[in-house]
C-alpha cells in the first residue's frame, strides 16, 4: 500500500470543524489504496487516541508564544527597582494574554504554530523512512502546516499537495499588524505555491483568487469541495419530530462579524408582529453575553434557549429534531463553511444569513437545499422566517450525494496519482 505523508494542525483528538476534513480523508484513504501517515501536535488525550489507530501519528511539540516568553524572561531577567530578579515563573504570560498576544501577532509569522510546523518538518525527515513515503499532503489552517510540508518537500524532493480550506492571503478574518507583516505572509504563501504539486482549494472563489494571483502556476489549482460523512448522520426516527413550535437551530460558535446580530433583530421585528408564533430557536455551542443580554431586553427569551457546549453527536440530534438549520458563515462571498455540508447531509432546509450571488448561494441552489436572507436586511431575515415557517416553499435536496466524504477521498487520491477529476463548479 502507497504511503502519503500528512501535516495536519490541528488534527485529531482536537474536535472542531477544523479537524473534519482531514480526519475523514485520513479515514477513507485506505480504501483507496494509500495508507495516512500524520504529522500533528502533541495534545492532550494524544496518547490514547493514537494508541487506538491503525496508522502511524508523529507528534510534535507545540512551541508556542507563551513558551517562548518564558524562555526569553528566563535568559534575560528583567531586574526591578528593589535590585531583585523577576520571576520568570511567576511573570510569563498564559496562553491568551495580552503579553503572549503580542508575540504571537508581532513575532509569530504566518501564525502562533509556525515553530511546530519548522519542527515537524525536521521531525518528519528524521523519522519517516522517505523511500516509503509517496508524496505529502500539508492542510491549512494553520498555514504553519503548510510551512512544514513544503520544507520537507524542499528536504527530500517528495511531490507535495496542498490543501486550503480557507484563504491566506486575502483572508476577512486575519488582519496584518503592518505592511510588513501582509508583504512576508505573501512572500510565505508564494513559497508553498510555488513548490506545490497540486493546490487544492474548497470552493472555486478561493481557486479563482490563487489563479488571479498566481496566473504563472493557474493550471496548479484545483478544487475538491468539503463534504460530510454518511456514518455521522444520526437515525432521524429515533428523535422527536413532532413538536408543536417551528424550530430553527444553529450548532457552534460566533466571533467577529460571524455573529447572530441581524438575526436577532429579525427575530425582535418577527415577535412584535407575531407575538404569538410558535418558534424555538436553538443555539447550541458559543453564545456571548451580549446576545443573551439582548434576547433578554427585547422579549424574546421564550423563543431563543441556549443549550451551551454538546458533543458531537448530541450537536447532530439537535440538528435532527429541527425543521430549519440556521447558517452564519461570516464576511466575503467565496466564504463557504464545513458547517454548510454537515447541514446538507441532514435534509432540513438551511436558512443562510450571508450574501446574495456568493458561493454559499450558488451551493443552496445547486442541492435545492435553503435559502440565503441578506445578512444586513433583519426586514428580508424575517420574511424568509415566516415563509419557512409556513413551509410555502419546498426543497429537494438533489446533487447531495457527491459531496460524501468517501467520495472526496477517492478524488483527492485520483489528484495525487495524476487522474483528471471532474470539478465542480460550485
């Protein structure tokens, strides 16, 4: 069986939806023909969960800016007025912190795990025997992780494969400290393209934006959407969905401008002129203080219920017992979050508060699988709520079954042995 090196941050026993994607690759390989060898950090559980694997996981450390702070205060302790040394123990700061932040955002360049992803790379090309190994795959974020697959690519001239799950350069999300950070973060993302194979991206916005940039190497870029997993889909018999109210829910977590904001203002609009609907909207995982605040000042505590931080599986009965799942994919218009597939492989119609002609539209209307309300209109948000709820429009969930998992492997494994694929062009 071919060997393909894999440098994943995170990976699993992390859970997120950051982890999805390349742990159901890891999990269909196989049947492919190709045996997963991973490169991933060394957490907490690791362990165990590696001891309970069929296939091999290297880890690495994690070097991070609180460690390195501790290590900087420890060489060089600062003295203070009574002429005593500092502790660095008592001085460095926890992970979070605003001291630790600083190094992460001014010295840690493209991310906090860039000096995992150097040591990975050593780590690997020390231990993996490379005459075994076919090629590499690196997967990001973290963009450290692309880092370190190009460096052992450089180390010993396997082909390498990229993987981006969301944009580098161009990204809403990641704001650069100064010119210079922004200019050594292109320089960074150049350098793993350039010695790519292949770069696969999720959405065809995100491929269109590396051809646009790169148009030298535009033939490199290819796409294989996200997708979900068969085996993850709960039995929807064995829950409760005979219920009276209409229920909307969302599963996982808010920050920046992916937030509930509009949405709650919607809802606020939608109970003044029907104070009488029958609607429970479920928010299980993150919810801040201020939306709960919120709920509470406008009246709208006997419609929103918090459910707070669930298990995996707990998360998809949620998704199971309701009528609508509610999407908030944040800014840009090729923003298209995994949350959208694992949403699709339940069948229930998907309100989405995002972008009218963006990726996540063109997705809904190629699977017949919901709708997009305008993120910035609470008007528009609550006529789409009322029209779900009166269930005036229906949907046919079509085209659903090429985004399985298993599927996607067999794609990516057809890249890596040099196969034409049929993209998508959704």
């Amino acid at each position: 069986m071919k060997k393909l090196l894999i440098f994943a941050n995170p990976f699993l026993p992390s859970a997120g939806i950051g982890t999805k994607r390349i742990s159901k690759f890891v999990k269909y390989l196989p049947a492919n023909g190709w045996e997963p060898i991973v490169v991933a950090p060394k957490i907490k559980q690791a362990d165990e969960f590696d001891q309970n694997q069929d296939y091999t996981i290297h880890r690495v450390p994690l070097i991070g800016p609180a460690l390195v702070y501790d290590l900087a205060r420890k060489l060089f302790p600062r003295k203070r007025g009574t002429g005593k040394v500092s502790s660095a123990n008592n001085n460095s700061p926890k992970q979070g912190s605003p001291r630790s932040k600083v190094f992460n955002d001014w010295l840690f360049i493209p991310d906090q795990y860039i000096l995992w992803g150097i040591f990975a790379a050593f780590k690997a090309a020390k231990s993996v025997n490379k005459d075994e190994v076919e090629a590499c795959f690196a997967t990001g974020p973290s963009f450290s992780s692309l880092i370190a697959g190009t460096l052992y690519s450089k180390f010993t001239g396997k082909k390498l494969y990229l993987d981006f799950r969301d944009p580098w350069i161009g990204n809403e999300f990641i704001h650069h400290k100064t010119k210079l950070h922004y200019k050594i973060n292109a320089m960074l993302e150049k350098f793993v393209v350039k010695q790519a194979e292949k770069v696969i991206s999720v959405a065809p916005a995100l491929q269109e934006q590396f051809q646009n940039r790169y148009p030298q190497y535009a033939e490199k870029f290819i796409v294989i959407n996200n997708g979900y997993d068969p085996d993850d889909i709960p039995e929807i018999n064995s829950f409760n969905t005979n219920k009276e109210e209409f229920t909307i829910t969302h599963t996982g977590t808010f920050y920046g401008e992916k937030n509930p904001g509009t949405f709650l203002q919607a809802l606020h609009l939608l109970k003044i002129e029907n104070p009488d609907l029958l609607l429970k909207v479920k928010f299980v995982g993150g919810f801040d203080d201020s939306y709960k605040e919120y709920v509470e000042n406008h009246n709208l505590a006997e419609w929103v219920e918090h459910v707070g931080f669930v298990p995996y599986l707990e998360s998809m009965r949620h998704q199971a017992e309701s009528d609508t799942l509610l999407l908030i994919p944040g800014p840009g218009l090729g923003t298209v979050t995994g949350k959208f597939y694992e949403y699709l492989s339940m069948k229930k119609p998907i309100l989405t508060i995002g972008l009218k002609n963006s990726n996540l539209e063109r997705l809904l209307d190629y699977t017949d699988s919901g709708i997009v309300a305008e993120a910035h209109s609470p008007q528009e948000i609550k006529q789409v709520i009322l029209d779900l709820v009166s269930r005036s429009k229906s949907f046919s969930f079509e085209n659903i079954e090429q985004f399985r998992f298993d599927l996607l492997a067999e794609q990516l494994i057809k890249v890596i042995e040099n196969q034409k694929i049929q993209e998508r062009q959704v």
